[in-house]
C-alpha cells in the first residue's frame, strides 16, 4: 500500500483548530479528494465515524462506501486502525500527542447530498468527507480547502466562516462545532457568482453549469423578492436569525432537488430552468413579466428551500435537537416541517409577485392530485409516513401509491385546510400559528404539543378534532367546503383514461404498467406491474395497443373486452371491465379549481397584516 502524500500547509498553523480538515481536490479525473485530518488531543483507542445519513435527506446512505485508503499515525509513526462497522473505526493511538489520518473519497454523485469532482467543477458535503472525532464534536473544527489540482479559474463558496482565504475562497474556514462544519457545503469551479439584499441580509447566489443564455440578474431580483416575502412572514420588520445567506445551484440536463442548511442550500435544476437573457421563441410581454413553467418550478424549489431557514433548520423537531449522525433519526413531524413548507413555497411565489392567481390554483391543482389519486391516502397518514420516510417515501416503488401518502403534499393541503379553517372563524392566521410557534420554542426544537397549543391559543378553541383527523387519520380532507369559503370552486371531473383504469402507465411505443392503483379496474382484470399491454381483443377482434388513449377508439360501446399481456416471457389474456364513464369505483380523484370570487381569493393570497 504507498502511502498518501501529505498535503503542504498553506495556512498559518495556529489558526487551525484543534479538530482540523485540509481537503485537496486531488484527482479531477480520478474524481479524489485528499483529505487529512489533524486531531491535536486525540483520546486513547480514539474513534472515527463518517455519518451515515445527511440531515435533510432520510434515508441511510452510507457515505462510507466512498472512503479509501485511511492510514493514520502520530509523528512520523504509522497508528494501526481497527474498523468497528460499517462507518467507525478505531485508532490505536496515545492520548496526548497529536493524531494525524489521511484518506480519500470519491466523489461522483451529482445530487446535492453528497460529493462530485470532476474537471469542471467539486462540490462537498462535511457528511461526505469529514469523519466525526467521536467525543470532541461539539469542539471548534476548521476547514482549510486547497486548491491542489484545481485549474487557476476555480473559485470557492461556502457559507462557513472564513479565517485566511485568498481571492478565489480557497483557504481557511471555521466551523463552531462539527454539526455546523456538516451543514456547510462547499462548492468550487468557475461558477457565476451574485449578490443581493434582503431585509439588510446579504445574500449571494452561485450557479454553475449555466448556458450562455442564462439571466443572473433576473434570478437575484427574483429571489430577492421570495426571500424578503419569506422574512416578512416570520418577522416582519424585526431581524431574521441569520446574518448571511448563500445559494448554491447546480444546473445540469436533468436534475432537480435541493438541500437546506442553516446558513445555505445547495440546489440542482434543468438547464432549461434557469431564467434565459433573451428568448427569440418567447413573446416579448411574456418574457418580462411571466416566468414560464419551468422557471416557477425553480423558484418554487428556491422558496422551499429557503423557508426552510426557519422550518427545520431551526424550529425543528424535538427528535432533531442533537442529530444522531450513525442511525435513522425518526420523527412523526416531516408533515409540519415538509408540509408546512411546500405550503408556503408556493404561495410566497404570489405574495412576491413572480406568478399570478391563476398560476397558483394550477400549483395547487397539482399537489391536490398528487393527493387524491394515490389510495395510500386511505392506509397511511402523513404521521406515519413521517416515521416511515427512511423505508418508504426515499425508496419508492410500484406500491407506492397504494400504500402511501406523500408528507409533503397532504400536509401542505393540511396546512392549506388549517390556514383556511383559521381564516373563516375570523381569529387568526397561520402565518400568525407560526411566528407565535417560532416564539413559542425560541426558533428551536419542538414538539407536536407546541402546535396545538398555539393553535387553542390563537384560534381560540381545540383545533384537536383536526389534527387528529387530518394528520393522524386518513379521513379526506375537507377542501372543497374549505375553498369555497374564500372564493374557489372545486368540482369533480371527468379522470383520464389511465386513471378511470386504476393504471400508471409508461408510454414509449408501447404501454408499460408501473402502477396497479387499489380497487381499480386493471386491478380486478389481474394486470400487473411489469406489465406490457400489447393489445385489445373487441368482440372476436384483436387489435394492437401502442398507446391508451387509443383503448376509447378501439374498444366503442364495448365494456367487456380482453387485454392482451406480456409478462414473464408468456402472453396472457386477461378479462377487463371498462368502468362507466364518471361511474363510482376508480381509484384515482379529479378536480378543477375555479374562482368564485376572486376578492376572496386575493385576501387568501396577500400577505395578511401583522
Ligand atoms: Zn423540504
């Protein structure tokens, strides 16, 4: 085994903390980083943990499987090292003296929860890179990244503070303790990089893997709004709890999703998502005004993740207080903290002025079906998918639907139906529910208990009945009755084929089945995930399928006909009833919203006065 060359000091050794990282992108396209890690008062038998988990993002992920080649020693004598499991190891070390080890990672996920490095561009989670002096995390660590391999035009970005860094970002950083060093991503490359404030916040925004086309200065005006729309609501004028703020995003062919921080997020979205300088296809009226789709879908997910500044990352559930980095962390409250948030992320979005009225009943249509047209609603609810997120809501499969309910759409629809319950017995508020919650638990952990108290409080009775309905039953939701208190129809519509059969379907020259909905008729048929539907037997005739919305055409007045399947190799004949059209028993609900009163809506949409 050759030894991993020691990485030069290029800071001033007495800044460093006695817990400290240097980090080298070492091989771009060998995708290493070179990490050394300086304890100056190790323990005896000192241990080492990598988490196993990013706080964030439920599901045991292992990060260990990306570390190599760890040694360690005091002085210039090798320490031999012992692995305990999966993610610890220990050193046989003296107490006293200095304990050095060194190792690599590979980095090559995309994702915004772990590491990449490649020519282009590095991008680092602590969770991924920075193994946790078991005993000493709550001393101060520092973070030294040096360029090693970087090509000259690299800059850095991070939220941590800087101690001694040059120019670009490279050097030094101090983190108070090692929860706030993990919750620092570090992103580095040739990135576009502005700045902005909000509220007398500075706030700066990073992108990489932008297209020539790319409007920076329409982002940060954009985000700027959400973010000052986002410091109102929990404050008002006062001062909101962070003193900076850094977005990071990561723009590439396909991706979506983000990460929250306390002090930053990391983001991925489609190319096509960023807002473009000039677009000859657009009508110019559109372009100045309207974010097309794709760009809202990236400003929803920037009014996510920035809302969750607060909802999470500071109030956050009691299970939180102190994250265990080396096992599932369960909490029955991702409804509140998740659904809360995609609640608001929308709606911030009106209240900024970035979308309209109508654009956000469209957003609210959406997450409605994501609702209605999963019977999963009616086994699980959203406290128990809650619990469940690390086994069932990260690792989705066909049953999915069928066995559970999302935590971020129904409990944004519950703290819709919340919001408008309040509203029409003329108390309260729930922007007001959380800034009396924030007060409440001092911006920390809390609990279940918090949110019902101030709910009697504010609302001036139990909104028990609710909660346990709503959260912890899988009763329906009263939406309609809700809506039409201020201002917006909802009706029943006619479903799509795919839903009237009970199917979620992949079309690409023929019908694949990804999903047999409960109680639906290609569930009584007996078709099956997996499924290829090749074609339709009507009345002694056979026909070929290549996609559903042909079955209307083929089938005509027929309600019985056969199904033709392949699966496993065999090709079976399956009976199938076609349900009447608007008939009882499909498994999928739809709806469309209308406004009734449009008055009634706008003072459900506007911020409501402190
Ligand atoms: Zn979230």
């Amino acid at each position: 085994m050759s030894a991993i060359p020691a990485t030069p000091a290029a800071t001033d050794p007495s800044a460093r903390a006695a817990i400290h990282y240097c980090v080298a992108p070492a091989d771009l396209h060998a995708h290493l980083f070179a990490v050394t890690l300086s304890v100056a008062a190790p323990q005896a038998a000192q241990e080492f943990a990598l988490p196993v988990w990013i706080p964030g993002s439920y599901l045991v992920r292992e990060f260990s499987k990306n570390l190599q080649r760890l040694q360690a020693q005091q002085g210039d004598v090798p320490v031999p090292l012992t692995q305990l499991d999966k993610h610890r190891w220990r050193a046989a070390c003296r107490s006293g003296a200095p304990l050095t080890l060194r190792y690599e990672v590979c980095a090559y996920d995309p994702s915004v929860r772990a590491a990449w490095l490649d020519a282009a561009r590095g991008f680092f989670n602590g969770t991924s890179l920075c193994l946790r002096v078991v005993g000493q995390e709550a001393a101060a660590h520092t973070l030294e990244v040096q360029r090693a391999a970087a090509p000259p035009d690299w800059c850095l970005a991070t939220a941590l503070t800087a101690v001694q860094v040059d120019a670009a970002g490279f050097g030094l950083y101090r983190a108070a303790d090692y929860d706030e060093l993990v919750d620092s991503p570090v992103e580095m490359g040739n990135f576009w990089s502005g700045a902005f404030t909000a509220c007398g916040v500075p706030h700066r925004f990073v992108v990489s893997g932008a297209a020539p086309s790319f409007d920076g200065e329409r982002l940060l005006a954009d985000t700027q709004k959400i973010c000052a729309a986002a410091i109102r609501l929990w404050h008002g004028e006062a001062a909101p709890p962070h003193a900076h703020y850094l977005f990071m995003l990561h723009a590439m062919h396909d991706g979506y999703g983000g990460l929250e921080h306390r002090h930053s997020t990391a983001l991925v979205c489609k190319r096509r998502e960023l807002p473009r300088r000039s677009d000859p296809l657009a009508a110019p009226a559109d372009q100045a005004t309207k974010p097309g789709e794709d760009y809202t879908r990236l400003l929803g997910l920037i009014s996510h993740e920035y809302f969750h500044t607060w909802n999470v990352k500071r109030l956050r559930p009691a299970e939180f207080a102190r994250y265990d980095y080396d096992r599932e962390n369960y909490t029955e409250l991702l409804w509140f903290f998740e659904g809360f948030t995609s609640y608001y992320d929308d709606l911030l979005l009106r209240r900024a002025g970035l979308i309209d009225d109508a654009a956000y009943l469209k957003r609210l249509t959406q997450a409605i079906h994501q609702v209605t047209q999963a019977p999963g609603r009616h086994v699980q609810s959203v406290a128990q998918a809650s619990f469940d997120a690390w086994v069932k809501y990260y690792r989705p499969d066909e049953n999915t639907p069928n066995a559970t309910v999302s935590y971020y759409t129904k409990g944004a629809l519950v703290a819709l139906c919340l919001d408008l319950t309040l509203r029409r017995e003329g108390c309260s508020t729930l922007d007001a529910v959380l800034r009396a919650l924030w007060q409440r638990c001092a911006g920390g952990p809390m609990r279940e208990d918090d949110l019902r108290a101030v709910l009697a409080e504010l609302g001036g009775r139990s909104f028990a009945p609710e909660l346990d309905a709503w959260v912890h039953g899988t009763d329906e939701l009263p939406l309609a009755e809700l809506l039409a208190a201020h201002g917006v129809r909802m009706q029943a519509e006619a479903p799509q084929i795919a839903q009237r059969l009970g199917l979620r379907i992949n079309e690409n020259h023929s019908v694949q089945i990804k999903t047999v909905l409960r109680h639906g008729a290609a569930e009584r048929a007996g078709m099956a995930a997996g499924d290829e539907w090749l074609g339709v037997e009507v009345a002694g005739q056979g026909w070929r399928l290549t996609r559903l919305d042909e079955l209307p055409l083929l089938a005509g007045a027929a309600r019985e006909l056969t199904a033709l399947v392949a699966r496993d190799g065999r090709l079976l004949r399956l009976p199938l009833v076609l349900p009447e059209p608007g008939g009882a028993g499909a498994p999928a609900d739809t709806f469309r919203l209308s406004v009734a009163d449009g008055a009634a809506l706008g003072r459900l949409l506007d911020a409501p006065p402190l």
